[in-house]
C-alpha cells in the first residue's frame, strides 16, 4: 500500500472554505495567498467477490461517514442481479496516517414503496448519504428509461424502508418517442449518479452524469455534455435552483458509456467538489476533482481542476463515491475516495485517501 504524499495543486478562483481551514479569498487586485492543495495518501482494497452477512461486496458507487460514530456508509449499485439492493456500514480505521483494511459491520436490504425488497432491475442506486438527525438515509436511483421508470432522491429508515421521495421536476422523467427512443428527461445510466447534503443539513442537491436528453448530447468526443445539478430544501423537498454543469468530453480512447460525473460532495452551502470519470481500455480509470460553483439562482457552473488521479495512479479504478473523512494526524481534513468493480468485470473495490490541507 502506497503511503507517500503527492501534493496537486491547482488555482482556485473564488473564495473558498474547506472544512477545518476556513476561508481562503482571492482577491483580484491582489495576487492569491498559498492555495489549500488535495494530495494523494494511499489506498487499500476490497477482495473481488468478498462478501460480508452473504452478500457480495461490489459495485460500490456511493459513501458517506459519520464522524460522531466514526463510521462509513455504501451502497452498491447492483440492480438486484448479484443479491438484494442493499447498503453496507463499514469502519475505515487510519493508522499512523494511512488507510488500514476496511471492516464490515453492518448489511441493509433496501426496500421499495411497498416495502419490499426492489425487483430486480427497478432501481439503480448510486450515491448515498446520512440524513443528518436520522438513523437513516437518504439515496439515489438512476432510473431506467426503456423502462419508464424514473430517477428518485429517496429518504429511508435505518432499516432501509422508504420514508418520502424528494419531488422532481417533470424534466427530469423520462420521455420516449413513437420510436422507443428518449425524447427528455434522464437517460438510462446517466440520471442521479451523484447527491450530496449541505454542510449545515439544509439542502440536498443531486447532479445527473450527462445531460437530460432536451439539454444536449451524452459523453461525446466534440465537447462538453451539460450536466445538471439539483438543489432541493431537505425539509420541505422546495425546489431551489438548478445549474448546468460542463462534464468533461470523451477523452481519446475513452468510453464515452463511462464518462461523466460520478459524484459530487458540498464544501458550502454553494460550492462542491465534483468527481469525474473514465475508463481507457488497456490502460484502465481515472478519474479527476473539479472545485465547483453555483453561487447564482440560476445558470451555469464554473469549475477548476484540483486534482488528477492520472498524476499519481496508473489505474485509479472506478471511483464513484467521495465523502469527508477525519481529520488525519498531521491536521489535514481526510477525503475517502471509493470505487465500483462492476462485480468483477471492470476495475475493483478499492478506498482512496486523499488529504486536504494549506500548501506549504
């Protein structure tokens, strides 16, 4: 297991509060003060088909911690092929600053509206957090568009029973045409990827992988695909705002099918940090960090590279959940990165740790 520290740094042109470093202002008449940096700690892995409670351990494609309880939530995004739709609780222990084996406490069997287990192939759960006051959660679902079935941000019990879907707005159901193809709304495997809940536990905001079908092409070569943000009140499910963020374009070689934005994860009440990846056949994933903005009621995101696992992995694998973690013993804020193994055919269950802190 790797354990050097790789700093990447990277112009960040706003102002800027990552947990535990306050404030960092970019004024433009003057020149910017040191940047906080994200480095590259280490990384331990998951046995493919390791399985905990009889159920395997894959397709992770969501996490979130709980710092009160020092404890890590994940959801597979197995659509009830490989066992249950369910989630996982988890420790991450950090020894002497770097990730030791993951261990496995806890199985939960996710259930539909009617409170039980999904049918295989209704849901494609992919981001998942702790809803803050709860012992339960809040989780996302893709959809299946040839299906007619829809995306959902879904609140759950501790026992994984659904509470209350959050209200969507009709662009993003989706729509098919005479010819069976889709006409609007959220393509299947590109919709709800990626959600997150604002620092102060007042909003969720969810971000599709690629465009809804009326706002633009999916993952291409030519250009950007625009992604789109959601933000919805957590209590009352309001509608606050929506944002068109410009997803990266197919890199050469790349598969456009997995390129997009897997994940996204607040760093204010309008600022995140925005996962995007790929995968290069023969030469495996990666994936990169973008610092982004949805400072206006409405509109178009900026965004700015903060960091590249192509820098310091040559395969990262197929990194789709990101959460904060504890604050490492040299005072930087942990980020713990995990990835999908598509059950064995492409990549493999791995957890990153990356480090945020003031440049030197």
């Amino acid at each position: 297991m790797a354990t050097a520290r790789t700093l990447v740094s990277a112009a960040l042109p706003l102002a800027l509060t990552f947990p535990g470093f306050g404030s960092v202002d970019f004024g433009s008449a003057a020149p910017p003060p040191a940047l906080p940096v994200i480095g590259y700690v280490g990384s331990v892995g998951v046995p493919t088909g390791e399985r905990y409670a009889g159920e395997v351990i894959g397709g992770l494609s969501g996490i979130d911690y709980d710092a009160a309880r020092d404890r890590y939530v994940a959801i597979s995004d197995d659509r009830g092929e490989q066992g249950p739709v369910r989630l996982f609780t988890l420790t991450l222990p950090i020894r002497d600053g770097a990730l030791s084996a993951p261990v496995f406490d806890g199985v939960t069997v996710l259930r539909d509206v009617d409170g039980n287990p999904y049918v295989p192939g209704s849901a494609d759960t992919e981001s998942v957090r702790w809803n803050p006051g709860t012992d339960g959660y809040l989780y996302t679902s893709e959809g299946a568009d040839r299906a007619g079935v829809g995306g959902f941000i879904r609140q759950a019990s501790g026992d994984g029973r659904v509470v209350r879907d959050l209200p969507l707005p009709d662009a993003y159901r989706p729509v098919l045409g005479e010819n069976g193809a889709i006409v609007s709304g959220i393509r299947d495997n590109l919709g709800f990827e990626a959600m997150t809940v604002a620092p102060d536990g007042s909003a969720v905001s969810a971000m599709t992988e690629n465009a809804l079908a009326q706002d633009g092409p999916p993952a291409n070569p030519q250009g950007p695909t625009p992604a789109k943000l959601l933000k919805l009140d957590r209590a009352s499910g309001a509608y606050l705002g929506e944002w068109e963020y410009p997803a990266d374009a197919v890199p050469p070689g790349a598969v456009p099918e997995a390129t997009g934005v897997s994940e996204i994860l607040a760093v204010d009440g309008h600022t995140y940090l925005v996962l995007e990846r790929t995968m290069i056949p023969g030469r495996g994933f990666t994936g990169k960090l973008y610092l982004a903005s949805a400072d206006g009621p409405a509109g178009r995101m900026d965004k700015q590279r903060v960091f590249d696992f192509a820098d310091v992995l040559p395969d990262s694998d197929c990194v789709e959940g990101i959460t904060w973690g504890p604050t490492l013993p040299d005072g930087s804020r942990s980020l713990v990165v995990a990835t999908d193994d598509n059950f064995g055919r492409a990549g493999r269950t791995t957890f990153h740790l990356l480090a945020v802190g003031p440049a030197d």
